[in-house]
C-alpha cells in the first residue's frame, strides 16, 4: 500500500491533488495530533450514492430537495445535492448552483445516450436516471443498480484525525472494478434558502448535503492506496461534512459508482 498526502490546493475542477511520501515523522506527529483530536470514522459500505440535480428557480424541485434529506438520514445512502445554474435565466439565480455540476449532468446523459437533462433529476450510482421526486424510483434503482457486480463493491473509508482526513480504498474483489478516480466533495449538511424571484418566489427551501467543492484526490488502479487531505483545502463557510467517492470512468466520461464514504467535519 502506498500512502499519499495532499499537499497544495487544487483548480476548481480539473486539477489532481499534488502529493508526496508521508515521512515517518510526520506520521508520528499525525499520530499525536490523533490522540489529542476526536477521531471520526467513516459509515462502513453503503450501498448506494444518490445524487440530486436540482435548482432554486425550479417549481417542481421542492419534494425532490425533501426526498433528499430523508435519504440523507439512512446511513446506508449517500445522498448528495447538486444544484446546477442552466436556469438562472429564468428570473432567480442559484445561490448554491456551480457549472461543474451542470457539466457532470450532461456527461452523464452523454455517457447513457440520451438527452434527459432535467431537473429534478436524480443519478444513482452513476448509472440509472429517475426523477427526483419519485421516491419509489429512487429505492427500485437502487436496488436495480445493486445487481451490478461492481457498483459500490470497492470498499473506502475516510477518517478525520486533527487537520487532516485521511482515505482509504481497498483492493478490488471484482475484475469489472480495477479502476477508477477518487473525488472527495464539501458538503453543507443542511442550507434553507429564501428564494425572492422566479418559480419559488416567496418560498423557503432546505437543501440538504450540498456539495460546495469537488476535488480528485488521485487515481485508482484496483490495489489497495491510501491517501491524506488538508482539511483547509474543502474549508469554506457552512462546510461541515466530506464524502469521497470512487468512480469508473473520469469526469468527462462519469461510469458506475465503485464504492464511496461519509464523515463529519465538526
């Protein structure tokens, strides 16, 4: 096993954290900083990342932003919002939308074949499309995505210890996972929105497990690896939360869901 640190800040998007050999000595003081700091360890195996496009000005998103939340209460779900910016136009501008997740919502039509880009529209396990709102759809694909042999079979896990999370991603135990990249994204757990304009006007919505920042950790090529990130590079007002996933495929060509991890920031 090789193990990595995080040592600068990357670019918004494209960027792969630059990294060097941890020394003995500073797993040493790691080490200390361990003892003097709550250690908070990562919810073992879920089975499915559930991931919501969704939008401020958007009339029909409120009961996905509600199905969301409840999700994010099961700990076997990873469920994660993405507020996308395509329609700010529309007389309300997305305090929380970011053109990346846009950008992963096209690439994952592109990767299926389709044009469905929509929203609410909900991804699970980077592989199946239901709309948001269809909590029934939701749970049956995941349980549909369940039956593939590689989704969510990679285990990961993902502690905090001081100024530091340190990930973990296990060796592969099926041929169709050898490979993938690992991302960690900042989430806020739990944002209520004021919305002033557009289809939401006058409403207040609570958007839960919003993903402020999205990084790549580095590369995985289905052998045991480990990896550690700054803290202070996923700092940002209301963060209180990290989720790391590995994923088939790259940022351009999305694939299934290898296996992912959820830890407390505070």
């Amino acid at each position: 096993m090789t193990t990595m640190t995080a040592s600068n800040l990357i670019s918004r998007w494209s960027g792969t954290i630059w990294s060097g050999a941890l020394s003995g000595a500073l797993s040493g003081a790691l080490g200390v900083c361990a003892l003097i700091a709550v250690v908070r360890p990562a919810e073992a195996d879920p089975r499915a990342v559930v991931e919501l496009f969704t939008s401020q000005g958007c009339s029909s998103c409120p009961p996905a932003d509600k199905i969301i939340g409840e999700l994010a209460n099961d700990p076997s779900i990873i469920a994660l919002s993405m507020p996308i910016d395509y329609w700010d136009y529309l007389g309300w501008k997305d305090t929380l939308a970011d053109s990346r997740f846009s950008a992963r919502q096209r690439a994952y039509s592109k990767m299926r074949g389709d044009r469905e880009v929509y929203t609410p529209q909900v991804v699970v396990n980077g592989e199946a499309h239901v709309i948001g709102s269809d909590r029934a759809g939701i749970e049956s694909a995941i349980d549909k995505t369940a039956n593939s042999s590689s989704v969510m079979s990679v285990p990961v896990t993902m502690s905090l210890a001081g100024k530091q999370i340190n990930v973990s991603v296990a060796a592969s135990k099926q041929p169709a996972a050898s490979h993938g990249e690992v991302w960690i994204c900042s989430i806020s757990k739990s944002v209520p929105i004021a919305i002033g304009r557009g289809e939401n006007r006058g409403r207040q919505v609570t958007y839960h497990n919003v993903v402020r920042n999205l990084l790549k950790v580095g590369d995985w090529n289905g052998n045991p690896e480990s990896w550690t990130v700054p803290v202070e590079n996923l700092a940002r007002e209301g963060v209180d939360g990290a989720v790391v996933y590995v994923q088939d495929g790259s940022r351009e060509k999305p694939g299934p869901m290898l296996g992912a991890a959820f830890t407390s920031l505070h």
